[in-house]
C-alpha cells in the first residue's frame, strides 16, 4: 500500500498540477502522507504529525474516525438501496429531521461541496424573494463556483474569473453605515456571511454590527444567509456559531466535516415557508437539483458525524478551546512578533506582524512571484512542520495563521503547540 501511495505521489505532479507538488516541497510540507495512527498522519519515513488545520476542517473526528467508518462499514454488508432514482431518498429523509431536532430548521438541501450549499442558497434567496440583489462581505470565502466567487475577497481566487454575477455588491467588514445603504435597495434578497470569517484572519463580525443586521434585516424582509461551512458543527463550541445571534439567520449552510471527514457532503438548512415560497409547486418543487443529493452513503456518514458531535462533545470542545486560550496567551501572545489572537472553540487565528528584515521577505528568499505577500506567516508554519504540526496561513491573509484542530486533540497537545508555536517565533524574532 505504501509504495503504491508514493507512486500516487508522484502521478499526482505528472497528472493533476505539478505546482502544487512544488509549492509543498518549497515550503518543505510534510505532504507524502501514507498512514493514520489513533487520528494522526503518518509520513512515509514513520514520523507522526498532528493535524492543526484538521485537513482544512473536515477532519474535526480526527483522520479516519472509527464510530464514522463503522457507520459506512455497516451501511455498505447491508443491502439498502444506495441511490434513489426517484430522488426521494429516505436516507435524506431521516438526516434532515435529525438536524431539524438539532438545529430548529425544518427544510434541507444537500449535496456535495460547501460552495453548492451557498450556490443553493444563492438561488433560494433570490427564487423565494423573487428579487436579485446580493450583499456579502469584503474578506469573504464562500467557494470558488461563479456564484461563491462573485461574493470572492479580490485575489487568485476573484481575479481573472470576470464578468462576475451580476447583483452582488461587497459591503466594507462591520461597518454599519454602507450596510444601511444596502439595505435600502428593495431589490435586496439576501446578505451572505461568515460568523467568524477564516480566510480574512479568523475575524468575528463586530456585535454591533451583527445586532444592526439581524434587527434590520428582519424589517426589511432581506434573508440573512450565515455560511457555517467553517464555522459550523462544534467547530466554536456549539452546533451552529449562529445559534445566539440576535435572530437566527434564514439559511443556513454546512460543510467541511459534515460527510464525518470520510464523504464530501454539505447542506443549506432553511425554513419550510422560505422553501415553499421559492419552490412550492409541483413545477418548481425540483427546480433547483443536484444529482447525488440524498444519496445514502453521504447521508450515513453525515448521520454518523451528528451522533459524534453530541453534547458531551460540544462541551468538551468549550472546555479545551478554553484551555487553547489560555495556552495561547501564556504561551504564544508574549512574542513581539504577535500582533493578535482571535478564536473561539477550537478556531483561532495568531496574527504576526511582518518584519522589513529582508530574511521575511518573499524576493530575498528567491519566490520573486510572491513579493506581494507577508512571509512571516509561511515561515512561522515552516518551522511548525518541523515540529511536528501541520498548520497554514489564511487564504486571504497570509500574515494570519489558521489553527483548527480536530475535535480529538488532547489538551496536552493543544499546550504542546502554543509552545512549539513560540519556540518557532523567539527562532524567527532571532534571525533580525
Ligand atoms: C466559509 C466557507 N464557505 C464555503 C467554502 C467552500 O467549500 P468547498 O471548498 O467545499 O466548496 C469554504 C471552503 O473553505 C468556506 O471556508
């Protein structure tokens, strides 16, 4: 098994994109991953990493959870059908009223990446509105379909994709004035957020702000959208970041460890009249499709992911993302290369500031390419890889580094990072 993973390797740069072979062995990523021990990657010369950015969120169970593998194991020796030609699934049947239990809303969509929830979600808001207007906000990453990158922060993953989709305005990051103005528009639909936006340097939207949106969108018959595809399913705490916000959004969309970290999955939860009102006759009630939504293995896995993230769960992710805190003040905030710590549960982001020594400097290390872009960052997680964590900077903010860990890492662990975090920075602070 092992060779014929190195042997993927390898076809991986001949056949899918060399440069992200590249970019990994510039940055010395530990990338030739071949195994998993009690939720950690094994590399192929034995050493064990433990996985900070829980492969971009979808591993919150951990790599190969067991209780989620023992789910798919069981579905896949019985006989029950896997696909539903009638596009009726009860697999979809019994996901969907778990998480009406779990989460108060009571019509669900699903399919298979986070950026086709938003994609659904884009078009119910404005099919059940019957207006057109988009409002998201600058910094945001919804997903890289046309719909998700006309709300795109400008950069690689906006630039050079135009004409983006018409009626969608970027609104300035937790201002109110220009939100108001937005909300004027009667042609609004709908305003599509992060709770906590990762890309932009794990930014909570300022409570004043939030209060502003919720009271005024209610009045104005604007649909509040919250993308918890990062932020959802225990990842701060509770289910959804979104459940004490002065009014619960109007759609909703999860992803990331929704398929147990094993199955892409995803889902835009809703209210039934909302539903109704964009696709409530028989005409339109299969308007929006996609074809494996409801298929019964994604289904299974995501029934599974919901059974992990019980109570018990959600509360040990509040205790130990409170001993994160702690670890990360004592340890990491005291570093003058520190400027500052965001996060809740187990989502944080340290952002550094960027010396002018020209050792942090792109060009002076031989990446003329990337000379707009803080090296601080990718050298702080650099260092992280040699000790042992696997970590990465925001996408939109590369002087930001992204701590997610899994659900399962031990509050040991979590100590034993703030500490290879600052050893890492007192050996960066050094080089000037
Ligand atoms: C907040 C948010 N929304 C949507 C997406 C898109 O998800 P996917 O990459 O699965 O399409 C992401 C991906 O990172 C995300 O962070």
């Amino acid at each position: 098994m092992v060779a014929s993973l190195l042997q993927g390797y390898e076809d991986f740069r001949a056949f899918v994109n060399p440069l992200v072979a590249a970019r990994a062995e510039l940055s010395e990523e530990p990338y030739r991953m071949v195994g998993v021990r009690d939720g950690h990657l094994i590399d192929a010369d034995g050493r064990e990493y433990l996985d900070f950015i829980a492969g971009w969120g979808t591993q919150a169970f951990g790599h190969r959870p067991p209780r989620i593998e023992a789910a798919i194991r069981t579905f896949l020796d019985g006989d029950a059908p896997s696909f539903f030609t009638s596009n009726l699934s009860p697999f979809a049947g019994t996901l969907a009223r778990v998480l009406s239990e779990r989460t108060g809303y009571d019509a669900a969509f699903f399919t298979n990446g986070g950026t086709e929830a938003v994609e659904a979600a884009l078009k119910l808001a404005r099919a059940a509105t019957g207006r057109t207007g988009i409002a998201c906000l600058a910094g945001a990453y919804h997903g890289c379909t046309f719909g998700s990158v006309a709300m795109m922060h400008p950069g690689v993953f906006r630039n050079g994709f135009g004409p983006h989709l018409p009626g969608v305005e970027a609104l300035p990051f937790g201002e109110i004035e220009p939100l108001l103005k937005a909300l004027a528009d009667p042609n609004l639909a709908a305003i599509v957020m992060e709770p906590i936006q990762v890309e932009s340097g794990v930014r909570p939207l300022p409570p004043e702000f939030l209060e502003c949106l919720c009271r005024e969108t209610a009045v104005r018959g604007v649909l509040l959208v919250a993308d918890e595809i990062q932020t959802g399913l225990g990842r701060t705490g509770s289910l959804l970041a979104s459940e004490d916000w002065p009014r619960r959004p109007d759609i909703v969309t999860l992803g990331k460890s929704f398929g147990g970290g094993l199955i892409p999955h995803s889902a835009m939860l809703t209210r039934r009249p909302i539903f109704d009102h964009a696709y409530g006759t028989l005409d339109k009630a299969e308007a929006h499709a996609s074809t494996f939504s409801g298929n019964a293995l994604a289904c299974v896995a995501s029934l599974a992911a919901l059974e992990c993230l019980d109570d018990n769960l959600l509360e040990e992710i509040c205790i130990k993302g409170e001993a994160f805190r702690e670890a990360l003040e004592h340890w990491v905030a005291p570093s003058p290369l520190v400027k500052a710590i965001r996060g809740e549960g187990l989502l944080w982001g340290i952002e550094l500031t960027q010396p002018d020594h020209p050792y942090f400097q792109f060009d002076y290390l031989g990446l003329p390419e990337l000379s707009g872009y803080p090296a601080v960052g990718m050298l702080a997680v650099h260092r992280l890889y040699r000790a042992g964590f696997l970590t990465h900077v925001c996408g939109h903010a590369w002087q930001v580094i992204r701590v997610q860990p899994p659900f399962t890492t031990t509050q040991q662990e979590l100590i034993a990072f703030a500490r290879a975090l600052r050893e890492a920075l007192d050996y960066l602070w050094s080089l000037q």
